[in-house]
C-alpha cells in the first residue's frame, strides 16, 4: 500500500457542504465515489481515507487535501474523469507519503476572503490602511468566542496574520493559522466590514476578544461565504506532483469567481499570480 495525498480545488455553489452527509451531495461523497470507481480504495476507512478540512456550503477551496492508502499508482486524470464534467471538482497535485501521514496536522492553513470595494463606500475612514489597522488586532491569540459558531470547542486561538490587500474592485483578506473556528473567518470579516456602523461599545475590539468580556454575543452576520477560499495547507518536506492540465483548468475556474466580483475583465492579480506560480 502506498499512502498519497492529493490537493483539490473545488466550487462550494454545487454541493451540501464539503462533509458526507446521507441523502446529499457533496465534495467528500463525490470525491470518495470517484476514488472507489477508479479503484484507487475499496471504501474509506480500509484505505484510511481522511481530509484535512471541513467547508461550509458554499465556501469554495483552491488547497483543501486528501489522504488515502491505494495499491495502485495513482493518475489525477483517472480521477478527475470520474468527477463532475462542470470540473466544480478538480485534483490538481499529489504526492507520496509516510503510512502514518494525517493531513489534519497542517502546520498552518492560509484563507482568503474577497470582499466587494462597493462595500467600502470609497470613503476615506474606510481606507484599505484602516482595515488593516482593525485587523491586526485580530492577530495574536485571543478569545474568539464572539467571532465563531459555537461548537463547543476551546474558543481560545492564534491568528499568525491578517493581510489585506487591494485588487482591482476588490479588497483581498488573507488570513494564515494553524487552526480555524467554524465561521470564524468570516464573522471577522462581517465584524470589519460593519465596523463604522458599531455602538462605540463594539468598536472596543480588543475588549471583545478578552476572555472576560460581558457582551454575550454580537448580531452580525458572517460574510457571504460564496467569497470565502481555503487556499493552502502548509506541510514540510512535501514533494507535490503538479498536474499542469489540471492547474489551467483552475485558473480559469478562479477568473470566473473574480469576474463575479468585479463585473468587468480580469486582470493579472495576487490570486492567478499565486495559481500561476503553483507549478515553479
């Protein structure tokens, strides 16, 4: 048996979420059947089937990872034949390693959320510097409680870094981490982008993620999640096997996210620049 893992972009539009749910499609069921119909695995838990994370309905991935063991040598193109002819599912690299390997165990994770500048009323106090500002404070570790979907886990995390940039009609948030909370990208970005409107009490954004704080809760809602993006889980001495085809099949996949966006051409950004990049 070897054990691979397998880097695979997807559109979150098409599908239930990216977790196997009965009586639904989505992302893993439908990657999982493609799997057993080209028999690279006989069922996931004989062949230690696992993915490094789970998305919400409609939350897209550049960079989400499989892992599988298989006696077969693989070939993306047997499996992405066996995929959605609309290529909402695309597998574009793999790599060989240890039988113990868990995807899970990232060193960190990289997302970005695009957010409309049409929200941001071009308006000085809103500048691109002043997000920026509003964020950092997000970096750290802190008590995200008021920034997540409870789910009963510990809400004490570490932001590594909250990067904002300008693209074209678009504001670029990046977020890096080892670990995410449900939602918790996204009401960030809800929280940032309805700063200006705020009771001074909840532009206290350092107070908001003490432990202590007395505010039960924060009616905002998170961020559309069509613009959300897992881009990248980070691992160390990884040799990818970069599947060319498949990566031009992505980008343009990812122009026609940004088009929707910017309702105009688009042109050469940080998202295909990165894409194009991937293969070097």
């Amino acid at each position: 048996m070897i054990r691979y893992i397998v880097r695979v972009h997807y559109e979150g539009k098409n599908y239930f979420g990216y977790q196997r749910q009965p009586k639904v499609s989505t992302v893993e069921e439908t990657l999982l059947q493609a799997l057993i119909e080209t028999n690279y695995i006989i069922s996931a838990q004989e062949n230690r089937f696992i993915s490094a994370s789970r998305t919400d309905k409609n939350v897209n991935a550049i960079g989400n990872i499989i892992g599988f063991n298989s006696e077969k040598e693989i070939i993306l193109e047997q499996i992405n034949a066996q995929l959605p002819k609309d290529n909402s599912i695309v597998c574009w690299s793999h790599a060989q390693v240890e039988e113990g390997f868990s995807p899970k165990h990232s060193l960190k994770k990289k997302y970005w959320y695009l957010s409309e500048k049409g929200n941001l009323e071009n308006e000085v106090e809103k500048s691109t510097s002043k997000i920026q500002e509003i964020c950092s404070l997000f970096e750290g570790k802190n008590d995200y409680r008021l920034f997540c979907k409870n789910d009963h886990r510990n809400t004490i995390r570490e932001i590594e870094q909250i990067n904002i940039r300008e693209e074209q009609n678009y504001i670029l948030f990046e977020f890096v981490a080892q670990s995410f909370l449900w939602e918790q990208v996204r009401r960030i970005v809800g929280y940032v982008m309805n700063y200006w409107e705020l009771s001074d009490e909840l532009k206290d954004t350092k107070a908001l993620l003490h432990t202590r704080t007395d505010i039960d809760g924060l009616n905002i809602q998170p961020a559309d999640p069509s613009n959300l993006i897992l881009v990248e889980h980070y691992y160390e001495d990884i040799n990818w096997v970069i599947h060319d085809k498949a990566l031009k099949i992505i980008r343009e996949k990812i122009k026609d996210v940004l088009r929707k966006i910017n309702q105009e051409k688009v042109q050469k950004g940080l998202i295909l620049s990165y894409i194009e990049n991937l293969n070097r």
